[in-house]
C-alpha cells in the first residue's frame, strides 16, 4: 500500500490542462464577444494564471530540499541555513524521453542543494541514477522497498518494460563542478535528485547549467548502451544571491 506522500505526489503529478478546459475557457469567451474588452481581458488573465498554476503544481510534485534532509541525517547537518527557494527561473529541461525541472534549492553563497524532478515521457520506462543498474537490491532504488529482489526484477513486476539510465551533471561558470547525488523513486518511473556542490565563488546571482543525458538498458550487452534510447538536453536556472544581514 501507498503511504500517504506517495498519494499525494500521484494525484498532483497528474494534475492537467485539459482539451475540454479550454474548450470551455474560449466558449466562455466566445459569449462574452458581445460584451466589453474588460471581461474579455479579464477572462484571458484568469486562463493564463491557471496555466501557471498548473506548471508550478506540476513541478513542486516531486521531492525537495527540506525531504531529502528530513530523511537523511548527513543532508541535514550539512544543509546550510539559508532559505529555501521556490519558483526559481528556468528554461530547457525537455528532451525526447524524459523531460527535467528544478524543483526548488538552497544557496548560502558557497554551498548548493538543487532538487530536481526527471519525469519519463513514455509509460513503462522507469529511470535510474548513473550508479545505479539492474542486477543490485532494489533498496539502492528506494530504501523504503524491502522486497527481496534485484532493480530489474522489481522493474519488471511493476510493469516497466524499459529502464533509462540517468546522467545529469552541473555546469557553472564554464566548469563542471564535483558533485553528490541523492535520490528518492516518485511514481510512474519518475525520480526526484538532490544534487549537491560547493566551492562557488561569490557572485549576486547564479546561473547552473544541467547537462541531462539519458541512455537505454541493452540486455544482450547486460549494459546502458541501447543507441536508440539515447537522449541529451540541457536545463538552465537562475539562483537567487543569498541575503546578507
């Protein structure tokens, strides 16, 4: 049975701006015609802002920040006392399997804790971290799975049919930056990362770049190198300048 986080994150990840919705926002529309610019205007605001109100409840659908320490001590004691930022700019993040987006991310001027949420566009495809692969337990995929099985044999029991090996590393300032990765399994195949680095010098905004790639299971090969299931974007954000007292 699902926990109630599990829940939650399924029913808002499926939240959608539908064909009847907007059928019914330009007929809404359609009848106002004869009355003044005002309502029509107002009408179009009011499509527009629940647009944006369905992408960012699509994007904080995933874990962030704030769960990865809540579960994992080592996250928490590190974690810098900054403030959480939410709605951060973004741009990118779409390829032909999988599509990216921040999640949210904490910034003390040095140290950087980014959230993302890799969602899988096709159904059966289930994505795994780079050090990740099917022959291991499938705790390594989520602790919470206490199965007595390996990745791929859960995968399978589950109905995934495919597997995405998962590749995504930050690029700033021209450089790429050592890193540790974290990750917690979100339904659909989806998978949330906490992605961590340091020693960025300071700066009063910062640009990361996300070199995205993904590349598919080959079982003759028993490895991730299946080139027809081989994708790569990019996803750029902007972080705010940490506040300063």
């Amino acid at each position: 049975m699902r926990n109630d986080r599990e829940i939650l994150d399924s029913q808002l990840s499926g939240v959608t701006w539908t064909q009847e919705d907007r059928r019914a926002v330009r007929c809404a529309i359609g009848k106002e015609q004869k009355g003044n610019m005002k309502k029509r205007m107002l009408l179009a605001a009011a499509l527009a802002l629940v647009l944006m109100m369905s992408a960012a409840v699509a994007v904080q659908a995933g874990w962030g920040v704030l769960d990865f320490a809540q579960r994992d001590a080592d996250v928490q004691r590190a974690l810098p006392s900054s403030p959480v930022q939410t709605q951060i700019p973004q741009e990118g993040g779409a390829g032909r399997e999988m599509t990216i987006a921040v999640t949210d991310a904490v910034w003390d001027g040095e140290k950087v804790y980014v959230t993302l949420l890799a969602k899988p566009l096709r159904e059966g495809v289930l994505l795994l971290d780079q050090c990740l692969s099917p022959d291991m337990k499938v705790q390594n995929l989520d602790r919470e799975l206490q199965e007595e099985m390996t990745i791929g044999q859960w995968a399978a029991e589950q109905g995934f049919t495919e597997l995405l090996w998962l590749d995504v590393s930050p690029e700033v300032n021209g450089g790429f930056p050592a890193c540790a990765v974290r990750w917690h399994l979100e339904p659909g195949g989806a998978v949330s990362l906490l992605i961590t680095f340091e020693g960025v010098a300071p700066q009063q905004a910062l640009d990361v770049t996300f070199c995205c790639a993904a590349f598919g299971y080959d079982e003759k090969s028993d490895s991730f190198s299946d080139l027809e299931n081989v994708d790569s974007f990019r996803l750029r954000c902007t972080l705010n300048a940490p506040e300063t007292e």
